[in-house]
C-alpha cells in the first residue's frame, strides 16, 4: 500500500511542477561552499521595474532567501543582485481546416479556408545573480521567463510563483 501512495505522490509532484508556465534555469560555481553562506543584501542597481512591481520582487526575493535560512547585513557574504527585463513577442497562429466537401466525398476536390492572426504581448524575465562578497564573484545564478506583464493582476500573481520556483533550486543539490 505503501509503494502505491509513494507512486501516485510522486506522479501528482512531477504533474504540479511540470504544469509550469515559467522557464527556470539556474547555473552555479562548482567550488562554491554554500554552507558557508548565511548573510546577504540586495543590490537593485539594473533592476528597471515600476516601483509596485519592484517592491514585489524584492519582498519575494527576501522571503525566499530567508526560508533558506539567510539573513540580511550590512556586511553580508552574499550580494544578490537582481534584474528584470522584458521583451515584445509576437504569436502567430494559423488554422487550415480541411473545408467544405465538394464532389467526391472527403478527399475529392473542394472549397477551404485558411485563417491566419497574430497577438502581439509582452513577456518578462527574472534574474538573481548570488554574488561571493568576499571574491566578488558569481557563485549561482537563477533566471525565469514568462511573465505576463501587460496584466497588473497577472504580474501580482505571477512574481511570487516564479521567484519561488529559481529559488527553489538554491542551494543547488550536487
């Protein structure tokens, strides 16, 4: 019974995570010590946001990095760097039914329509770099794309959950 209960958890996990609309990745140095790691402060310096959409970030991002047990200083070992950024997409989309019988049945000669259109949207990406104070160098980086940010309650909602899914993979498992 046991065996069945742990098969279907892990089946529902692997369905929740693989619904995600987001593209995660995250990288990291080899020879970094993460243990060694419990400060850090934020540095907002390429972080090009409104200020509503910043303090989203920067509230999730501290919450984040508190639940894995760091805390903010003034002398940290970690300076989170934060950025966003945004780019236009266009979609385009074409739908080429198969028509109108004519003679011939459903494979005989015809008349169809083809239809065509595109949808132009914004989408918005994240980028945490973890920066070694000590070295000044970047230790792990995390970086999510897919926000929608035309829509003010998509953005609200949407910040939290990516930055919960980069962080969900610091410190990273070797």
């Amino acid at each position: 019974m046991k065996k069945y209960l742990f098969l279907l958890l892990a089946s529902a996990t692997l369905g929740f995570t693989s619904c995600s609309p987001f593209n995660v990745r995250t990288d990291y140095a080899e020879t970094a010590n993460f243990s060694n790691y419990r400060t850090y402060k934020l540095r907002i310096d390429d972080l090009k946001l409104n200020d509503i959409d910043k303090d989203r970030v920067l509230n999730e991002v501290s919450k984040q990095l508190q639940t894995k047990g760091l805390s903010v200083a003034d002398n940290p070992d970690l300076i989170v760097n934060v950025k966003a950024n945004h780019k236009k997409i266009t979609d385009v989309q074409r739908n080429s039914p198969y028509g109108m019988y004519g003679w011939g049945g459903p494979f005989g000669w015809g008349v169809g329509m083809s239809r065509t259109w595109a949808s132009n949207y914004n989408e918005g990406a994240l980028i945490l770099d973890l920066i070694d104070a000590r070295t000044n160098k970047l230790v792990w980086q995390g970086i999510g794309s897919g926000i929608s940010v035309d829509s003010p309650r998509s953005k609200q909602k949407q910040i939290p959950q990516i930055v919960a899914e980069i962080m969900a993979n610091y410190p990273p498992k070797r």
